[in-house]
C-alpha cells in the first residue's frame, strides 16, 4: 500500500492545505490552490450536513477523500452544517461512560463511509485513496481509514479512538497500543489546542458554554505534536502581545465574562481564515481557555506548518484510554 511521507513536512502542509479548502467553494477568494493536485469530485455542498472534496494528483494515481470540519452552531450565526456538525461532535468524542451509541440517526461516520465506497465505485482504476481532514472532519477520515485499511492525516482532530471501539474498530485486548501503532493515520496537532489535547471542559471552557463536549483526548494511530516550543525558534511572538493577552485575560472574571469570551473565541473560528493577532501566556506555557484560537487550521498552517523544516516525532500513546473511562466497567 502506497501512504503519504508523515516525516516530509510539505507533504504535511499540502494535506492541512486540503482540509482548509474544504471549508470554502473553489470559487471563494479565501480558496488556496495546492500545487500537483487538482479537485476532482465534490460532495454534500447541496444540503446540510457533511461535505467535502475529492483531491487527485497529476500522475491521476492518488485519490485524497478530504472532509470538512465543525461549521460552530453560535448565537452570533451558524453555517448551513452547524447543527448536524453539532450533533456529531457531541456523540462522538463526550467521555460521559453511560454514552455508547455509536449507529445514531445523522452519523456522519456511516455517511463517510457510504462516501468512500461510492468512490471506490466511481474511480475504479484508483487503488491509492487517502484520507485527510481538520477537526471532526479529522477524526471522520481517521475512522474510515481504520474501517478500510487506508492511510489518513488529520488535523486537530478531538479523540477518535474511544468512538473507534464503540464501533467495534478495535481490537478488544487489555492493551491495543501495538495495534494502533501499525496503522498509517497520523494525527498532527500542537500543545496550544485544548480540544486536540482533550481540555476544552469544564465551565470556564470555550466547549461548555457553547455546549459541545469535546472531552476525548485518545487518538486513533499516532500523534504528531508540534509544541509551542517549536514555534517559538520558527516565528517567535512578541512579549508586549503576550503581556497584553495575558492582562485581559485576567480581567475576564465570572461566567458571564468567560462566556461571552467564549462565544467571541468560537464564532471567530468559524472561519478559518481569521487569524488571531495575540494569544495568551501563563508562566511561559499556553493558556487553555485562551488557546481556542490554535484549533483553527489556518492558524495552525501558519504558526506551525509553513515555517517548519521538518516534523515532529509520531508516537502512539501506551494505554491512553484507561484515563477515558478510568472508574467505570461495563456488564451485559
């Protein structure tokens, strides 16, 4: 099987590429065209629920299935996909243990899955297809990649693997590290991110006062972690910017306040064009509640990706989804 280079870091930056055009029409000024591929196929760009695009390569031996992330359902406004987006996020990555259903009505994994096979269908000569995805739309490509044995790269994606196992997609052994360490889906994500990390809980969260319960923190296959460390020696911040976002931050007290920060947060990741100017610092580490903004894949591609000369180490996390559901055990 052929797979995409996960240490190559222009091949990690054109597939970001792919999953940031998949939140725009081809026709829209904030399109980036990505140099050797060409869109192919589109789908769900007539209704409301999941979209995205097929991307090939000029040889027209690579087919990439791209799907496009969570539109945020606001009180300020919500795209056309916001409210089945919405719906997916929470049954798929709560951590709440009484939560098992995995074939609800409006899943996009079974949507996803019909999506692919009808590619199958409809590129017969192509045997290399690929995954790609930002966000839920990450955690979607890595599914079907496991459900199909295909390679995939997401990106922020929230934890896919406890929803993986209420599938039934992995193995049921006390410990499946070894197994999720052979498969070729990469999850490239960064320390800032409270919802790649699994930290966007909690009612001083951006997640809670929106209601999204983006909890899981347990990715399928391996991580690949780029750090704020890393970024710092590629496009170091200025301190004044800090300072100031750190001194707003505080000043932001009680829930009305961390609410209506939240909302401002959210709705300006509603389009992944925006680029936040300033982020928030404690003691030299990133502040969650005021990092929502490293989520967004434009932010992502352009504090992260296109400086980097290379990739971090991939690693899968041993046992990481004991922490999931540490004190409940389940009977039939």
């Amino acid at each position: 099987m052929l797979v995409p280079d996960h240490t190559d870091p222009e091949t990690v930056l054109n597939f970001a590429r792919f999953t940031y055009d998949a939140y725009y029409e081809p026709d829209d000024k904030a399109w980036t065209p990505v140099p050797g591929w060409n869109v192919t196929g589109r789908f769900g760009w007539r209704d409301g629920g999941i979209r995205g695009y097929l991307f090939i390569d000029e040889t027209e031996e690579i087919l990439v299935i791209v799907i496009k992330g969570t539109s945020l359902s606001t009180p300020i406004g919500s795209g056309p996909t916001a409210k089945l987006d919405k719906l997916n996020d929470n049954m798929m990555f709560s951590t709440s243990c009484l939560l098992r259903e995995s074939n609800f009505d409006g899943s996009y994994y079974n949507l996803a899955q019909t999506i692919y096979l009808a590619v199958k269908e409809w590129f017969p000569k192509h045997t290399n297809i690929w995954m790609a995805g930002h966000s839920l739309g990450g955690a979607l490509a890595a599914l079907v990649a496991l459900t199909n044995d295909l390679p995939s790269f997401s990106f922020e994606s929230p934890g896919d693997l406890l929803f993986a196992t209420r599938l039934g997609l992995v193995p049921d052994v006390v410990d499946p590290t070894e197994f999720l360490g052979s498969l070729p889906i990469y999850h490239f994500g960064n320390d800032g991110d409270p919802i790649f990390l699994g930290i966007c809980t909690g009612v001083t969260s951006s997640c809670y006062w929106l209601e999204y319960a983006l909890e899981t923190k347990c990715h399928i296959g391996h991580e690949c972690m780029y750090t704020e460390k890393m970024s710092k020696k590629m496009w170091p911040w200025s301190a004044t910017a800090s300072a100031s976002a750190s001194d707003q931050s505080k000043a932001a007290i009680g829930p009305a306040a961390v609410r209506d920060s939240a909302r401002s947060q959210l709705h300006r990741l509603g389009n992944p064009h925006s680029l936040p100017s300033t982020h928030t610092l404690n003691d030299g580490k990133v502040d969650a509640e005021g990092s929502i903004q490293f989520h967004s894949i434009d932010f992502v591609i352009k504090r992260f990706l296109e400086p980097a000369t290379s990739v971090p180490k991939c690693v899968t996390k041993p046992q990481c989804l004991k922490s999931e559901c540490p004190t409940w055990s389940f009977v039939d």
